[in-house]
C-alpha cells in the first residue's frame, strides 16, 4: 500500500489516495494529510501553481481532508523528488509488491513521469519476487494483472504518443505475458510448456534476477526430465549464488553460454540477495549436480539444433543464429523459436505460435490469451491444423513463393532482405551458383549472384526450408 501511495502523491492524484487510504491503508491517513498540507505550503517557486491547486487549504491548515483532495485535484506540482520522499526506495525494500500491483490496478496509473517510474519499480519488483510468493495463486493473479494493467497503460501512451515509455512497457508487458503462462500452464499440468517458458525467460535476466531465473529453469527442466539443461542452468545457478556471496560476477565462465541470447554475466548486475536463503536447499542443488555430473549418459551441455539457413548448430532456444546471424519468430506461448513448417496464427491477433505448442494451449484454455478475451472470439483446437490455410504461415516452398509473388507490404523490406530471398530461393532451385561472376557495370546481378554465392554447399532441401523460414519472418516483419 505504502508504495501504491507514493505513486499517487507524486502525481497529486489526491482522491483516489484518498479513497486507497481511507478503504484499504487507514493507517496512511495521516501521511496523506501532511503530504497535502506539504503540497499546499510548498516552496515559493511553486506558489502560482500551489495558489491555484490549494487555495482552500492554505486559508485553513484544519479543514476536512475531502476539501484537501478537491482543491488540490487539478495539481501539478510534484510534493518532492524521489530521493526525497524515498519512494523508489521504499517500493525495492517492501516485500509486498503485489498488492501494491492490485491497488494500481484499482486506481489506475497517471500518464506523469515519476508515477510510470514507480510502476516500473513495482513490476519489477513483483515478477523478481521471492522464493516464498513465486508459486502461490496470489502471486499468480497478481502478475496476471500486471499483464492487464500494463496493455491498458501502453493503449494510453500510445495515445499520448510516448513512444518511448511504450517500448520499456511493452518489455515489461512480454516478461509478464510469459511468465503468466508459465503459472497457467503449470496449474494446468502443461510442464513442458511450463518448462519452455523457463528456459525463455533467461533471455530478460537483468530485468529478472539471474539466480532465480536460472533456478526456476534448472528446476522444470528436471521435473521434465530434461537432464543436459537442467544440469548446465543448476550448474550456472550454483555459480551465481557463489558471485553472490562475493559481490561479483568478474570470476563466472561464459562458456557454456557462448553463441546463445542468454545475457553473459558481463551484462547485468548480481543480485543483491540469494532467491533460495535457505543453505540447505542450495546445498540439495550441489549434490544433485554432482551426481548428474558422474553419469556418462547426460551431456553437459545445452541442447543444439541445426540452423535452417546455415546449419550451424545452434542453442534449440535460441531467436538468432549466431553465425548467420538469421532471426526466428518467437512462439507467443512458450518463447521458443518457431519452425517454418511448425507455424501457425491466431486467427484474431494473428501472433505466431509453435503448432504443437499451441494445439496443447488451446486444448486447455481455448483461446490463445495474448489478446484480453473480451470482445475476441475464441480459437477452436481445429481452425490450428496444418490443414487449415486460413490460420497457417507459409508451410511449403511452393506456399512461400506463392506469398512473395503476391505480397505487397506496407514498408519495403531491406535490399539484403530482398537479397536473401532471391538467394535462398535459387539455391533451393538450382543449387551452387553457376556461371561467371557479373562485372562491376551491372552491379544489381553482381550483387544477386555474391548472395546466391554465399550458399553454396546448402542443400536443396535445407535451402527451401530456410527460403521458408525467411518469407514468414518477413511477412510478420512487413505486414
């Protein structure tokens, strides 16, 4: 509560303060009283903007806290900075972020600078929370209404056209998004999205405590019996909590990280306090990595993939191939990359999702949850088949060249883009470039001709899944 109330005096929204404190916080009356009294005899730079907002409060000291808050509604004025009033520090301290989550939720956010900062602070509190609130139902509904709190806010400045706040917003709303399927789908008994979603929530560290990010992973990859990752992230955990205990992160190797979109400890900051206090519970962590570490039939390391445009081998969680440097969607339901004949769309806010993924999603919620219910028809299990057009991405090589043929997008993609496209495609219908080389007087097919060039050794087949791969992602890129 405390926190919800330094969002609304920082912005002068004196009734709902009013209202929060007089039905859920007494107790905070009477700071809301000396707050209003503050803002009303406040310093004499202010005094034109404090004459007009509490102009009734500076003729009476004692009059009715509702006379307060009317006067002092239309107000301006910031009380204090955040130093000052200890805002920002007093929502890091407070353990109970969330409810400071349902009140703003209540009471709304003022589109004022240092109301949003303090919900970024709270949000941030509230998806690092600690170990004893992760897994309870309050903490779950609590995130879910971040998720609900942040669309309205980023409708509002985009509205107001702050596209800057928009962008952090909507990292913030992508980490809240995931991290509410994950409890949606661990409730629900889905563990191996449950377990996706963990692993793709270590791309945030830093926005996210590492530790217990990398504990959560660790810990549903060995529920679902995925011992080669839960090794390396329990692995890294264990590390982490070490750097921990030293303050810092210089002695970590990065090796096993190397070539993912995993941040390197260089990144971001070690957190200030361990997510599991508990020395046994770690100490139960070590002797399980121990014993993992003696079995000859776990790899220790991370699950590879080969990449469909270079065949480089490459972390299966990976959104970006590190040699290539090739982007992959992300699945909206687990944030794992999406595969050129695995992808299909929602029908309603046409998000991409891994098919499998979705079909199990679907199954049990029956709409795909990234855009709020109302007012949006429900996704049946059937309309996500492969056999269903309508929904689907390009699936085939033939699809995909039928897409381009017929695409006409709302920006022009990049001209290595388009090159892309053109090599990909005669690779996969030709094979190895042929013939000489243009020269420098008809540099548009000297440039097709070095980009169709680059695949040589790609295979026909490879080369039409890459083709592919590319087509969708520019369609979603450009539409």
């Amino acid at each position: 509560m405390s926190e919800a109330l330094d969002c609304y005096l920082r912005t002068n929204n004196w009734v709902a303060a009013q209202k929060m404190c007089e039905q859920h916080a007494p107790e905070l009356l009477p700071r809301l009283e000396r707050a209003q009294q503050a803002s009303a005899f406040g310093s004499p730079s202010d005094s034109k903007k404090e004459d007009k907002a509490g102009s009734s409060a500076a003729g009476n000291s004692n009059s009715h806290r509702e006379d307060d808050s009317k006067d002092a509604k239309g107000s301006s004025t910031i009380i204090t900075d955040a130093k000052e009033s200890g805002a920002l520090s007093e929502a890091k301290e407070s353990g109970n972020a969330d409810a400071a989550v349902n009140t703003i939720n209540q009471y709304g956010i003022p589109l004022e600078a240092d109301a949003l900062e303090m919900v970024q602070v709270v949000v941030k509190k509230s998806l690092g929370c600690v170990v004893a609130v992760e897994s309870t139902p309050e903490h779950a509904a609590a995130v879910a209404t971040i998720v609900k709190c942040l669309r309205k806010l980023i409708k509002e400045l985009k509205a107001a056209k702050d596209m800057g706040t928009v962008a952090k917003m909507e990292q913030f709303l992508l980490i809240a998004h995931y991290c509410s399927f994950k409890y949606a789908a661990q409730a629900a008994g889905l563990p191996d999205i449950a377990c996706k979603i963990s692993m793709s929530l270590l791309r945030f560290i830093g926005t996210l405590p590492a530790d217990k990010m990398f504990y959560l992973a660790g810990a549903a990859c060995r529920e679902k019996k995925w011992l080669s990752p839960a090794f390396v992230f329990f692995n890294r955990y264990l590390d982490l909590t070490e750097a921990i205990d030293d303050g810092t992160t210089n002695n970590l190797d990065n090796s096993d990280f190397l070539g993912t979109d995993i941040p390197s400890p260089r990144d971001f900051n070690v957190p200030e306090d361990q997510y599991l206090p508990d020395d046994s519970a770690r100490e139960e962590i070590r002797d399980w990595v121990l014993t993992i570490s003696m079995d000859q039939q776990v790899q220790e390391k991370l699950p590879e993939k080969p990449c469909p445009n270079c065949q480089a081998s490459i972390y299966e969680g990976n959104l970006q191939c590190a040699e290539c440097k090739t982007k992959f969607e992300s699945c909206i339901i687990t944030g794992f990359p999406v595969g050129a004949k695995t992808t299909v769309h929602c029908t309603n806010c046409k998000v991409i999702a891994d098919r499998e993924s979705w079909n199990k999603w679907i199954k049990q919620f029956g709409s795909c949850g990234w855009v709020p219910t109302k007012g949006v028809d429900v996704v049946s299990l059937e309309s996500t088949s492969i056999s269903s057009s309508t929904v689907m991405a390009a699936t085939t090589f033939e699809e995909a060249v039928a897409a381009i043929k017929d695409w006409n997008p709302a920006t022009q993609p990049t001209n290595d883009e388009k090159l892309a496209i053109y090599a990909l495609y005669k690779q996969a219908t030709v094979g190895d470039a042929t013939g000489d080389r243009p020269g420098i007087f008809n540099l548009t097919a000297r440039y097709k001709f070095d980009a169709w060039a680059a695949k040589k050794g790609l295979s026909q087949d490879d080369a039409k899944a890459a083709y592919v791969v590319e087509v969708n992602r520019q369609l979603a890129a450009y539409n």
